[in-house]
C-alpha cells in the first residue's frame, strides 16, 4: 500500500498557487495548457476515488478549471483520493474500469505517478516547486521503471530523457516519463 495524501496534499499546494492567469499557460506536458492538466488532474482523481471505492459512476468531462471555484472542487476531490485509498483492502484485487484487467494496485500506482508528474508539469509552468517526500518519490520511481516502459498505451508517455545514474528520484521518475528535468 502506498500513502497517496503527501503527493495529493502537494498538488493542492502548487493548485493554490495558480493564478487564473496561467490557466492558458503551455506545460512540459506539450499537449496540455495548465488549465488542461488541471482537469485531467481533476478528472483522475475522481475516476480513481470512484474505483478505491467500489462506485461504477465515472467522473463528469468538463472543464473544473473554468468554474470560479475550482480551486476548492479539485481540492475536495483531491483529499476524497487520498482519503479512499488509505484503506489497505483498496488495493486489493481488480477494480470495474471497463476494459481493463489491471490490478487495483497498479491504478493507485497510476493515480500516484498521475499526481507526481503533473504535479511538477503544473508547478513548472507556473514557476513553483514541487516537493515530495522521499519515500513518496521512491514508490513512484519503482513503479514507472517497470509500468512506463511497458505501458499498455506506449504513447501516453514522451521518449525517455537521459539523466545520470545519481540524478535526484524526481529527475529519475521526470526522465522515464520523457520529461527533461
């Protein structure tokens, strides 16, 4: 099991710190503007509640980001993700995305690197830091070694970058995800 909340608690640090201005901003993540990568944010966080906690309803498309305040809506969904997979038996078996036969373990692992990585693309763009603690990075890092390179959907993910064998976990996790850090 892997503790979501530092890296949910860390995206809504770097959200609160995002002005409306930047919403149309571009991100390292090349086919979305930050206004984008808050709502597909958004928009995992609820589907991977939906999944921790059993509920066949999937999250509604739209754009959080444009409602006047999305900060507290993303907010709110980000603590429902964290508090849903605190419980150890989430982790457990296979979840009802159709389609898929992952473990639900590797969907909090997804939810997890989902969080990691657009969190440092959003805190890029708009001129932040992006701190996790170490042991969150390390179970990131674990998981994209194997998962990115040998993802069902290979174009999800950039062309891996180059970074030395020493580089800081983030880089490392940043490099695998095609992402120069």
């Amino acid at each position: 099991m892997i503790d979501l909340n530092p890296a949910c608690e860390a995206m809504i640090k770097v959200l609160a710190d995002v002005g409306d201005d930047r919403l149309t901003t571009p991100s390292p993540c090349t086919e979305f503007t930050v206004g984008d990568l808050i709502d597909h944010v958004d928009l995992v966080a609820q589907g991977a509640t939906a999944l921790a906690l059993g509920s066949s309803e999937r999250p509604a498309t739209g754009y959080s980001y444009l409602e006047p305040d999305w900060r507290d809506i993303v907010t709110e969904h980000l603590r429902a993700l964290g508090k849903a997979w605190d419980d150890p038996a989430v982790w457990e078996g296979k979840g009802n995305v159709p389609g898929s036969d992952l473990s639900n373990s590797t969907w909090g692992k997804i939810a997890l690197t989902e969080l990691v990585v657009h969190g440092w693309d959003i805190a890029t763009a708009t001129g932040q830091g992006f701190d996790l603690p170490e042991q969150t990075l390390q179970a990131c890092f674990e998981h994209v070694a194997v998962f990115v390179p040998n993802a069902p959907l290979p174009d999800l993910w950039g062309p891996p970058v180059e970074v030395p064998p020493d580089a800081a976990l983030l880089d490392r996790i940043l490099a695998i995800t095609g992402r120069a850090p």
